[in-house]
C-alpha cells in the first residue's frame, strides 16, 4: 500500500523532520497543533494542519481521540508518532490500527513486550543477548530486593518496568540505600507510568552507553546500520550522541551489531528501532533496553550511512520489503550530534521559553540543522525544551570536532538561555577529545562549568 497522506502525531523538530521526508517521497504531510503551537514552523511547512486542542499535553498531543478524528477529517491513509508522546504507547498503536489507519512503526505486539523492561530483557536473554544481571521477574518488597541485591553484589539499580528516561531509577550502594531507593523508585515509577513495578539489575560503574541502529521487515531481512555512542548524558537524558563510537574498535563492533540483529530476528521486528547496551571497562557489552521507534539521535547514522531513515521506516510501513543488503550498509567518516534545549546550565539547567530576538544557523559542508525555531518565534514554556539539533560531520572524528567548534561559536540564538555555552566548554574537555567520557563525564565536569 502506498500512502498518498501522512498525519504526524508530533510537534517540534521530528514533526519537520518527518514532513521533509514526506515531501521528498511524494506523500502529503497533515500537521496537528495545540493553540500554543499555532505559529511553530511545522504547521507552515505542512500540506495541511490540523489545531487539536488547547496547551496542556493531555487535551492535544497526548489526547487519542482527537489526533484520530483530525486524521480522518483530512483524509490521511497513516499516522507517524515520532518520537515521545504516543510513539512507544501500544494502546494508541492498536488504536490507529482498529480506525483503519496504518501505524508507522512496529506492530503493537512488539511495542508492549519491549516497553515493558522486565519482559524485554528476558526476551532478550532468549534471543541469546547478553543482558545485565538482575531480577527476572518484577520484585515484591524491600525484603526480596534485598536479597536479590546481595546475590548479584552492591550496588544495584532499582529501574521502573514500564519507564524510560532516567525516571523511576535509583541506585542503591547497601542495605539502608536500598530501603530507602526502593520505595522512592516505585512511587515515582507509579507517578510517571502508572505502574509502580520495579526490578533489579547490577549497577555497572562508569559505563559507556551504545546504542544499535536497526530495522526488519518482519519478514526475512534484519538489518544494522552500525552504532551510536551516547554517554554524554545528563541525569540520564542523552545530549551528545557520535556515530561511530570512539570508545570501540572493529571486533567489538561486529560482536555488538550481530547481538543486535539476532535480537530484532527473535523478536520479527517490522520497523526502524534501537538497541541500547551498556559497556563495561572490560569492554563487555550488556543489553538495557529497546526504542521502538526513531531515535533523536538518528541524523548522526544517516550521516555516516547516506540513508534516510524516516524514509525506510515509512516504506516498512507502506508493507515493502527492505531492498538492502548488510553488506550494502557501509560506513563512511564520523558524525556528531549536539542537542540544543532552550535551558540555563548556569541555573540547573532550568527550562528557558520566551520569544527568540536573533538567530543564525551555521551552515557549510557537514552541517545539518534539524529544527523548528526561526527569528520572532516564541516558544512555549509547556513541552519539552530541545529546539535544535546541531549534526557535523567530518571525514575523521577530529575534523568533526573542529566543525563542532566552528558551528558553536557561529551559532546565534538571542532572547532565551541555550546550553551552546555549557557545549563549548564540553568539548575542549581532554575525555571527549580522546573519546574516554563516561556516562558520569556531565557529573564530573558541572562543578568546574560552574565555577566560571
């Protein structure tokens, strides 16, 4: 089936991101909004645009019915989540399913078992994939916790089953943290997911964090597109992502990738989707979790890739076969990804909407801006505060720094707090030059940033 129209479940710069691909592919985009979003550069960009309700998430980007009757209205054949929002929900999957709409991404099946951390990796440890070690099964109480905890060594990481990005997770170091962890990490994982399980796993000190571009047609081909280091991270929320990783050579790549692709070959996955593994200082690689769907990071592999990967999920969608070989995947120079949130590192990193006075994007070759910002616009202090994304490439990592850098001190953004600052500092930073930061690398530097 091939899609004549497109409504896109998002806002923001994946919502531009996803109609660029659109156009580029012969298929009308629809646009839906919130009243807070009415001047965004998506709804400008779109063949049509849709507004669905007032501010708060719930009465517009995270309201089912509402995003369904504005595809039926403007006549669309599929709905693209992006990302967030309803992009790993499999009740709004199935819901676009039973309206007759197609959903681009996996079946909801496949969303359900990997949401649930609990279940994924025990799917995972099926597979034949490496996971970290832990509880297989959602923990009662304190008293079975910690006897799980003593089994696999202090310290442990006490993680939401249903959650995601940092939220519902605490480390615990011994018995009094644990008690105390416990109970905290199940009352924010009910707060945040409505579902207070939690399990356990073995906390891994200063890891890398790498993560598997993949996709399948649920059918007979299973792919890799190679790996993203992402361990620059603050409280768990990525903000640099590289491709390829710096932190490994080409055996632990070909061991990596091919635990990624059996996995997604178990699971018959029939989408674009991440596999994301933690890496010891042994260089031993351990499953965390899957995104089922396209990642913010994912413009640093079509850089180092040349593919287009709204693109190839959309026609996974449209029920085509992948006409790629692995051996045709190949991977050409180094790409990196910074992500620019309208924040104050000076202040925590408090969020900074307001109207934007003056910008300037950088340009030149290797740069790629994806955003949905421009000169006069406001932006609303309700949803999240990323508004662009800055992605270099370069033949070499160093070249690619070097491009950073210059981007950086280009880049004009007037009226709001970024974190361009916080980024110039970050990279002259002698771990990120030589490729050595850890996932405790942000922790390790703020002080210093502060001080300044």
């Amino acid at each position: 089936m091939k899609f004549r129209r497109i409504l896109i479940a998002n806002r923001g710069e994946i919502a531009v991101r996803i109609i660029n691909a659109c156009k580029e592919l012969g298929i009308e985009a629809v646009a839906v909004y919130s009243e807070a979003d009415k001047d965004s550069l998506h709804v400008e960009l779109a063949d049509e645009a849709i507004c669905i309700g007032p501010p708060p998430l719930s009465e517009s980007y995270l309201n089912a019915s509402r995003i369904i009757s504005a595809a039926e209205i403007t006549g669309c054949d599929a709905i693209h989540p992006g990302y967030g929002m309803f992009a790993e929900n499999p009740d709004f999957a199935e819901m676009v399913i039973t309206s007759g709409f197609k959903f681009i991404g996996p079946s909801p099946s496949i969303i359900e078992k990997m949401g649930d951390k609990i279940y994924a990796k025990n799917i995972m440890r099926k597979a034949g994939v490496q996971v970290v070690p832990g509880s297989e099964n959602p923990v009662k109480d304190v008293k079975e916790g910690i006897e799980i905890a003593k089994e696999i060594g202090f310290p442990v990481l006490i993680k939401a089953a249903g959650g995601g990005g940092g939220r519902g997770m605490r480390i615990a170091r011994n018995e009094k943290d644990f008690e105390v962890n416990f109970t905290l990490a199940k009352a924010e994982a009910l707060a945040a997911f409505k579902d207070e399980r939690v399990y356990i796993e073995k906390f891994i000190e200063n890891p890398k964090h790498i993560e598997v571009q993949v996709a399948g047609d649920g059918k007979e081909t299973y792919l890799h597109f190679f790996e993203r280091e992402c361990s620059i991270q603050r409280r768990h929320q990525k903000l640099i992502e590289e491709a390829p990783s710096p932190s490994i050579g080409e055996k632990e790549r070909e061991k990596l990738t091919e635990m990624a692709v059996k996995g997604i070959k178990y699971l018959k996955y029939d989408s674009v989707g991440t596999m994301e593994f933690i890496m010891d200082e042994n260089k031993n690689f351990y499953f965390i979790e899957m995104n089922t769907r396209i990642q913010v990071e994912h413009p640093v592999t079509e850089f180092i890739t040349g593919i287009d990967l709204i693109k190839l999920q959309i026609k996974i969608a449209e029920e085509e076969k992948i006409n790629l070989k692995q051996d045709e995947i190949n991977r050409k120079g180094h790409s990196i990804e910074l992500r620019i949130n309208a924040e104050d590192p000076k202040k925590g990193f408090l969020p900074s909407p307001g109207k934007i006075e003056k910008l300037h994007f950088p340009g030149g070759p290797g740069v790629r801006i994806d955003s949905y910002i421009y000169q006069g616009y406001r932006i609303p202090p309700f949803y999240d505060s990323l508004i662009a994304k800055l992605i270099v490439y370069g033949i070499e990592r160093e070249e690619a720094i070097k491009r950073v850098e210059r981007c950086l001190n280009e880049i004009k953004i007037e009226g709001i707090q970024t974190t361009i600052p916080f980024y110039k500092f970050l990279i002259k930073k002698e771990k990120f030059l030589k490729g050595t930061y850890t996932t405790n690398f942000v922790e390790e530097i703020m002080n210093e940033y502060l001080s300044l």
